[in-house]
C-alpha cells in the first residue's frame, strides 16, 4: 500500500463502507487524512439499508464527514442528535427525512437541518415522508421547503390523512408572499391537498421556467383546487405530468414538451365536467407518447364519468406508444372502456404496448396486424379465480399469438400452477404445467412474457425481466374455454 500513490488510494476508499472508513483512520495516519477527503465522501450513501445504520452513526458522520451523496434521517422525538442535524458541516446532496410518527412531531427540526444543509451548497434533492400529527406545524416546514434555494428535486409524500381536513391559517405565512429569486427545481411531486396547495402553489410558480416533471397526488382532495391547472400551464419545459383530471386541465394543453401524461379520472358524477376538461387536453396535446388512464373509482358503463375519454386521444394525432387504462377496483371484472378502447385502437397507429386490466380475452381477439400494426406488448391481468396456465392453453391465446407474430404477452403469474379446479385438469395436466410450476417455486418467478419468435432471434424489446415463456410450450390441445362478453 505505501507504493500506492494519494489519487489511487482515494479512489479505492470510494467503495469502502462508512463505517470502515471511521475504522481507516485508526490504521495509520496516512491513511486517517485519506479517509477523511472530499473525494472519498462525495458518493457516499447513508441510508436504512447502510451496514450498521443508526442515530449514532448519523451523528458521527454529520460531525466528522465532509460531505455525503444521499442521507436518510427519521426525526423522532429524542433530541438527543438534533444538534448534530442543525449544526454540521457535512454537505449533503440528496437528503431523505422522515418527519413525525409515534407522537413525534419533528417539524422545526426538519426545517432547520434543511436550512443547514442549504447554506452548506451541496442540497439538490428533498425526499421527505410528513407524519405530522398538529397540523399547526405544517407551514414551517412546508414554508421552509417553499423557499429553499438551488432545489433540483423536491418530492412531498403525507402519509396521515388528517391533513386533508386541516384548514389553513387566515393569514398567510410569510414564505408565500416572497418571490423565488431563481427557478432551479427540475422534478416536484407533492400531496395537493387543500390546506397544503398554497405551499405547493407557491413552487410551481415560482419554478414554472424550469419544471420538467410534476406529480400531484391526494386523490379527490385535490380536486378542490381551482388555480393549478394553470399554473401547470405556464410551464414551457414541462414533459411529465401525473394528476387528476383537475378543473381547467385543458390549459395543459400549451405545454407543448408534454410527453408523458398520468391521469387519474375522477369519477364521480360532480366531475362530468374536469373529465370533459381531461378530454380536451388530450385532443389538444400533439406529441403525447405515454399515457396511464386509472379511473377512480371503478366504472361499470360506458355511460359513466370519463368512459369513453380514450377517444379523444385517438384523434388526437400524438405519436402514442405506450397506452394504459385501469378501472381502479374493478377486480378483473366491469371495463366499460374496452368499447371506445377497441374504437380507438386503429388510428393509434404508434402504439407499442398496451396494458389493460380486464378482458383479456376480448382485448386480446381484438388485436390484429391490421387493428394494432405496431403493437409489440400487451399487459393483462385475469380474473379472479383463473388459472394462469390454462389461461395460455386458451382460445384467445392461441388465436391472437399466431395472428401477430411481433406480439408479446405479458401477465402475472400467481396461479400459474394447477389451481385444482377440474375445468383446468386438462390443460394444468400437460408437460409444460411442470415447468412452469418448478419455475415459480425454484426461480421465484410471477410474471411471465409469452411470445412466438424463436428465443435465438434480436429482439427489440427486453426479455430479462420476466420470465420467458415460448408459444411453443402451449400448443398441445386443451380444452375450449368459453368467451366472455364485455
């Protein structure tokens, strides 16, 4: 080792754990100022999963390290190590907290280790889980998130529900009157819900020029906002957006970066006219390549909120590619959109993959080269109670794979083994059955792509993840299964 020049120790002290590094320093005193460098520090991640994580080791490295890559910190009610959070000199750039839980509350302490770390000039990323349970401490620290400067990523996750009833003060913090100097925030996800949205409010617009990515969740909570619809508007760079159909949302539609739209359809019939507002903005938006529909909750008509909102998408004109629609709850059974689905189907000439969660049968007989040319994979889910594996030995399936020989399926697995039912003895009673069941028991594996192509042959889309399953294994006879109606 003392052949070893400075740059190359360092660089093998890079990959040493934390803790191992505090044991460096007794080694030698070379060693010592080695392990205590920048450099060695900056991609360093102390987080629950860190060998030997605790309160402890946290303050440790807050007093002595000189930076960090990523820090998870839960504030509990001890005090014992707030000091070290509020006063350190270790500069961290991504900062992950829990805040509150089990009587805590921890706000004040949160906001002031943010504030700690902003004047430290490392602080790009805020992941931060509330648990607040007085809501009164909620606009320090949201006031604090609100107007900490430099904030590439900021992610808000309420985790008590108590929140949403909370009404705020009359009168205004005073972080919502002060402009944001300079938009530096790239990423915003947050709870919209009504007594937070002021605060969210105040980072949208005050990051408008530079947001890329926006989710928003809080269910129908957030629909009560009325002014960010527009606000998402003014954004010029805006690409990704996750939300519900908001009121206004057609606004959206100048946002002409917009790429990836998550919407969450709210269904109840007070919202007939935010889905027809969701409706324009997909008509209107011209260069959408991915889109998730979940509708909340599930519908049963095609005459409910939102049915048949998929086909404004279709004349729209976007270059679509990945298109998934879920009718939250439905469990497998009522999907009122496969009507307008199947209507839609052939004007979305760039769809590559579609993902459905129930009637997969139909779906699947209704695809051919000439209704879904480029349509590469299809996500389905079954109905409660099938048998997976018979399931592949079906007639929708061996209709659809031989018809669309570009076509992978791709499903989940969970009663892929012989489920004991005797209309599936047939089919659960063949070689492959074996397989399977010993692929699922020994691999661990639950989800499954099923495809005709020779596994030898290129194949654009990635067959690692799941488990592979040849057409091949299924073509033995089983018996007919019979086919349901939408």
């Amino acid at each position: 080792m003392d052949q070893l020049p400075d740059n190359v120790l360092v660089l093998v002290l890079q990959h040493v754990e934390v803790r191992d590094l505090f044991t460096c320093r007794l080694v030698c005193k070379r060693l010592g100022r080695l392990a205590m460098l920048p450099d060695v520090w900056r991609h360093q991640n102390l987080h629950r999963g860190s060998a030997a994580y605790s309160p402890a080791l946290v303050s440790l490295v807050l007093r002595l390290a000189p930076r960090l890559r990523l820090l998870y910190v839960r504030l509990s009610a001890e005090k014992r190590y707030q000091w070290a959070y509020a006063s350190t000199r270790c500069a961290v750039a991504k900062l992950r907290l829990k805040v509150g839980g089990k009587g805590a509350t921890g706000a004040s302490d949160a906001a002031a280790m943010i504030c700690r770390q902003e004047m430290l000039g490392r602080l790009e990323s805020i992941h931060i889980g509330i648990h607040i349970p007085r809501a009164i401490e909620v606009p320090t620290l949201w006031g604090t998130l609100a107007s900490t400067s430099r904030l590439k990523s900021l992610r808000v996750i309420v985790q008590n529900l108590a929140l949403a009833d909370w009404t705020p003060p009359i009168t205004a913090a005073p972080v919502l009157s002060t402009p944001v100097l300079t938009s530096s925030l790239g990423a915003f996800r947050s709870d919209l819900l009504p007594g937070l949205t002021p605060y969210a409010s105040k980072i949208l617009a005050g990051h408008a020029p530079t947001l890329e990515r926006v989710v928003l969740k809080g269910g129908a909570h957030s629909m009560t906002s009325t002014t960010t619809a527009s606000l998402l508007a003014a954004m010029p760079n805006l690409k990704v957006l996750e939300c519900c159909n908001l009121p206004g949302l057609s606004a959206v539609a100048a946002c002409e970066l917009l790429e990836v739209l998550h919407l969450t359809i709210r269904t109840e019939i007070e919202n007939r006219p935010h889905a027809a507002e969701a409706a324009k903005l997909l008509l209107r938006s011209k260069h959408l390549r991915d889109v998730r529909l979940e509708y909340a909750p599930a519908i049963s008509s095609t005459a409910d909120v939102g049915a048949d909102i998929v086909l404004a998408l279709a004349s729209s004109g976007s270059p679509l590619e990945k298109l998934a629609i879920t009718n939250k709850g439905c469990g497998g059974g009522h999907f009122p959109q496969m009507y307008p689905l199947m209507s839609a189907l052939p004007r979305l000439g760039a769809l590559r993959r579609l993902q459905v969660d129930a009637q997969a049968d139909f779906l699947l007989l209704a695809i051919t080269p000439t209704t879904a040319p480029a349509l590469e994979q299809v996500d389905v889910s079954l109905s409660d109670g099938v048998c997976a594996h018979a399931w592949c030995h079906g007639d929708a399936v061996k209709t659809a794979v031989p018809a669309n020989p570009s076509l992978h399926i791709r499903f989940k697995a969970s009663t892929v083994v012989y489920c004991g039912e005797n209309s599936c003895a047939e089919a659960c009673s063949v070689g492959c059955h074996t397989v399977l069941r010993d692929r699922i028991a020994v691999n661990g594996e639950t989800c499954f792509l099923l495809f005709s192509h020779d596994t030898a042959t290129k194949c654009s889309l990635d067959h690692t993840t799941d488990g592979q399953l040849p057409f091949a294994m299924f073509e033995k006879e089983a018996a007919p299964r019979s086919m349901p109606t939408p």
